[in-house]
C-alpha cells in the first residue's frame, strides 16, 4: 500500500499545484503532503523513506512557487514543470528557445560516469561525492539539455561552484540555482519586502536547514538539529565574511567542507549512503 498511497499523495499536490493561486493554501497543502508521506513511509527502510519525503516536498515546494507566479502553466506544461525538472522557474516551461544542448548533454554524461567509477572506489566519503556527480553535475545537466533539445530553455542548475571566492557567490549563483530560486521566491523574498534584507537572510539559511532536516534527519529518525546547525553555521560564516571582506577559493572549500560531518550525519551515512553505494558498486560484487 505504500506506493499507491504516495502516489495519491504526489497527485493530490500535482492538482493543488497547477489549479491553486493561493500561496497559503498551498504552504498547507505542502505541510499536509510532507506530513501525510512521513506517516505512510514511516516503517519503510531509510533509502525508501528519504526519495518518497524529498519527492513529496519538492511537489509541495512546486506548489508554492506556482503559487507566486504570475502567470499560469497549462497542466501538461506544469506536469513537465513539477515531475520532469529540478528548476523552480515556472516560466521556463511557458516559453520557447533554442539553446544549444549538446555540451550541457555530453556535460552531463561525463559527470555521471565520473561520479560512478568514484563509487566503484568503496570509501563513504568519496562515493557520496560521487553521487553528488552523477546527480547534481550528472543527471541535472543530461536533463537540462534534454530539455533544451525539446525547445525549452532550461538552464544549467550548477555552474563551477568550486570557482566561488566567497560563500554567497557560492550559495547564491553557483550551488543548485532551482533550490535558490525556491528559497528566494518562497522565504527570501516575502521575509525580506516585510522585515528587511537581514531578516530575509536569516530566514532563508534557517528554512534551508528545515528542509535538510526534513531530507537527511526525518528519514533515519536521528541526527535531527545537525543539519541545522551546519546552516547556523553557515549563516555566521556570511556574517564574519562580510566584516573582513574575505575572498578567497579556501575559505569557501574550508567553510563547506570542514562542518559537513553535522549536515551528513553518521545515521544518514548508515542508512542511506551506505546501502545506495553498495547497491552501486559493481566492481566490488
């Protein structure tokens, strides 16, 4: 029953999502759906709990960034939107142009097959970096030139991060730009228009922690406050940057790298980094 009753619940917010106007219905609607998931997976194993959880929020998240838009999606065109992508511009999907997709594709395809030969090496660590390559710079690459390929001018979700100088180069206009966009459409945005730019930064890093949380914490049931945390920290890393005017490569690589131990924490190593790396790793079968 798990799967039909997930499947109900994605469908339940595919509809709130393409016909709703209302941001609050949909925030609930969001609230509702992650809930809802984490009751019907809640015996499932970890790797299971945690595709069905981050499946629901990013359908719920669509949902709330549609909400904000001004202009409307077709339900075929929102079904692209909110099935077949990981941006959180909803106007790419209303308009047409031809890019060129073919190095974005073979981009992408290098990408994945890096990041399976780093799992094939058998270190925690270094396979989670892998699977970072084969979705982040693998998958999301391949799909934003497939996209391309079809006329819709998706654009490329992660661009050179290891060349950011400083940590909001890095968090704002390099690391995951659909996540960027739902954070600033959804949090950044409202937060800052009512109670100013500080606020809405607080906000943001706060909120992103939640949805870590929700991620990486809720599907081992363990581990919770750590992801936060490491967005606290990030937080006030901005903070000590902006005072001293740092630049430099370093520091951001040391800023991210160093307290990744409390946003990837041991039970979510355990339960779900462990078991999809073995599942991966061919080479030791």
């Amino acid at each position: 029953m798990t799967i039909p009753l997930l499947v109900g619940i994605a469908g339940i917010l595919v509809l709130i999502g393409w016909g709703n106007r209302s941001v609050a219905v949909a925030w609930a609607a969001c609230i509702f759906g992650v809930g809802a998931a984490e009751w019907t997976l809640w015996d499932e194993p970890g790797g299971l709990r945690m595709l069905g959880l981050v499946f629901i929020l990013l359908l719920g998240m669509k949902a709330v960034v549609h909400a904000h838009h001004a202009e409307r999606l077709s339900f075929g065109r929102y079904l692209a939107f909110a099935l077949l992508w990981l941006g959180m511009r909803p106007r790419v999907f209303a308009t047409q142009a031809r890019l060129d997709w073919k190095r974005l594709f073979l981009e992408g395809a290098g990408c994945f097959m890096a990041g399976f030969g780093l799992i094939q090496i058998g270190n925690l660590w270094i396979g989670l970096a892998g699977l970072s390559l084969m979705l982040h710079f693998g998958i999301m690459a391949m799909a934003s030139g497939g996209w391309r390929l079809l006329g819709v001018p998706a654009n490329r979700l992660f661009r050179n991060p290891l060349k950011a100088t400083t940590l909001p180069d890095f968090w704002s206009r390099r690391w995951n730009l659909g996540y960027v966009e739902m954070i600033a459409v959804a949090v950044f945005r409202p937060v800052r228009d009512r109670f100013g730019k500080k606020a809405g930064l607080v906000a943001a890093f706060a909120f992103s922690g939640l949805l870590h949380e929700v991620a990486i914490s809720l599907p081992v049931h363990a581990g919770y406050g750590l992801p936060m945390l490491y967005f606290v920290i990030q937080a006030g890393l901005l903070s000590l940057e902006a005072k001293f005017e740092i630049r430099s490569r370093l520091w951001v690589l040391a800023g991210l790298l160093l307290p990744v131990g409390l946003l990837f924490h041991e039970a979510f190593l355990e339960d779900v980094i462990g078991p999809a790396l073995t599942d991966l790793n061919i080479v030791g079968l």
